[in-house]
C-alpha cells in the first residue's frame, strides 16, 4: 500500500531524542504514512536507535548517508519517499497525535494550498512545560518576504519539491526551509495556518537556528534575497523600508548601548589601560 504522507526524518547528534521523536510518529491517529530515517554521517548511535524501530515498523524506513547538511539530509530522504505529501521532521520535535488527521483534509479542500502548518508550542525538557506558543499569520509569499513564520515541519506537495528542485543544498547555515517555502510560494501557491497547536518545538540552548541568528543571519538573509531578485524588486518600497527600519534600529540599539550604565563604568575602566598603551606606543 502506498503511504500518502513521507515524514522525513534527518538526524545528526540527536540519537538521544530519537525514541520520543519517533514515538510521535507511531501514535498518529492518521495511519497512511512512512517514515525515512537520514542518518547524516551522525557520529552518535543513530543507526542502532533507527534499526531498531525498522525493526519494530515495517513503515519505518533508514538510510545512512555521509555527512552533508541538513537540506542534503532532506533531499536525500525526499528522493525515495513514495508519499503524495512531506513531513520533515526534526529528531528532537514531537508531533501531537492529531497532526497529520488535521492537516491532510485541507489540501483536499483547497487544491490551491502548498503548504498546510499549524500553531507551535515551545518547550526545553518536557511538552508538559511549553513557555510559548507561536501563532504564525498570513496566506501567500508576500507574508514570507523578512521573515520565516512557516515551520520546518510544514507538510507539503511533493511535487511543490520537484518543481524546485528540492532545498538548496549550499544553505548548510540555515535559513534552508524559508528560501523553499518562498520558492514554492512565489508562484501564486498559498499556505494555510491551522489555528490550534499541534506541534511541539524543542528550544536547545545552542541549535542550528541559534547559531544562524546569532553568527549568519545577515549574510544568509543577504543570499535568500539575491536569489529571489525579482519579488523584492517587485517589492521594491516594502524592501526599502524593512531594510532602513534594521539600520535604525541598530543605530537606536547602539545608542541606548552607549547611554548605559555598563557602557559608562566599561570606558571609565579601560581608560587607565588606554593611557599605558599610549605612553608605550609614544616611546617607541
């Protein structure tokens, strides 16, 4: 029997999630599914956890490949799916058992939906402990053009995957899933947003996305933007006005940075040693 929905599930140091990640999976209420396990050249023990729910799971699929970043990790998975839908799925996220039996329905009621989310919750340890609950907005590219509100785990046409050639493989940075969801959208696709949270986001202290936020974000941001030319142009005051609204509020963040109590106590104690190298640079 053919599985309507591919869930696609990379993994790279996340061996210790893996049970409750795929848990999650075996206790959806909607049961047409496969699951493909990407070991990406993960140096933990990845393969014997996956094996042992291939085992377990004849829906259960694992395939073991050399390292290459996430998008790779997803292509690779995606490429010998047999689903009509996608479902990447993160090796630390947990699904709510009524994900998949909600989302499914409204592609078949819309033939104009790309892509079908949902509300998230965050949570560090247990899903019993969210802190937040994101509730994303909006209906077509135009709400993608600064900022990704679409989650990795939104499910999607597999053939909205082909018709892009997949996701572009040289954003091993991050950022990947937004340039897709803009790729497939520019076009005239819509997505919808479930208004009721059906997925559990784990929030590590350092992640891939921390790591994007905190040392690529402009550079990958800089990259989305040049590859998709034309719907900024198109865009062209909306753009402008995004990007002189982040220089001022750098600016207004570096002065309240200046106008700060620690900024001031910082220069009166560095001064003394701004003064010793001075004396020393002028014996020279």
């Amino acid at each position: 029997m053919i599985p309507k929905v591919s869930i696609i599930v990379p993994c790279y140091k996340q061996a210790h999630f893996l049970d409750q990640t795929l848990q999650s999976v075996v206790n959806q209420t909607f049961v047409s599914w496969e699951c493909i396990i990407v070991n990406d050249g993960s140096p933990d023990n990845t393969e014997e956890v996956a094996q042992q729910w291939s085992n377990r799971d004849s829906r259960f699929h694992y395939i073991h490949k050399k390292n290459g970043g996430l998008p790779a990790a997803r292509n690779s998975g995606i490429a010998m799916s047999k689903g009509t839908f996608i479902l990447p799925l993160d090796s630390d996220d947990i699904l709510h058992e009524d994900y998949l039996n909600t989302i499914i329905p409204y592609f078949e009621q819309n033939i104009h939906l790309e892509v079908v989310s949902c509300y998230r919750m965050f949570f560090s340890d247990h899903i019993e402990d969210t802190f937040y609950e994101h509730k994303p907005f909006g209906k077509d590219y135009h709400s993608l053009l600064f900022e990704n509100i679409l989650m990795p785990s939104s499910v999607y046409k597999k053939s909205s995957w082909e018709r892009v050639g997949g996701y572009d493989e040289s954003m091993r940075k991050g950022f990947e899933d937004w340039e897709f969801w803009i790729s497939i959208l520019k076009d005239g696709g819509e997505f919808k947003v479930i208004e009721r949270s059906l997925f559990y986001y784990r929030k590590a202290k350092v992640s891939m996305l921390t790591n994007t936020l905190a040392h690529h974000a402009e550079d990958v941001s800089k990259y989305v933007y040049k590859k998709h030319r034309e719907i900024y142009i198109d865009k062209f005051d909306t753009t402008m006005d995004y990007l002189f609204y982040l220089i001022k509020k750098h600016r207004l963040s570096e002065d309240n940075l200046k106008t700060s109590l620690e900024y001031k106590i910082g220069k009166v104690i560095t001064k003394p040693f701004k003064l010793i190298k001075g004396l020393l640079r002028s014996k020279k």
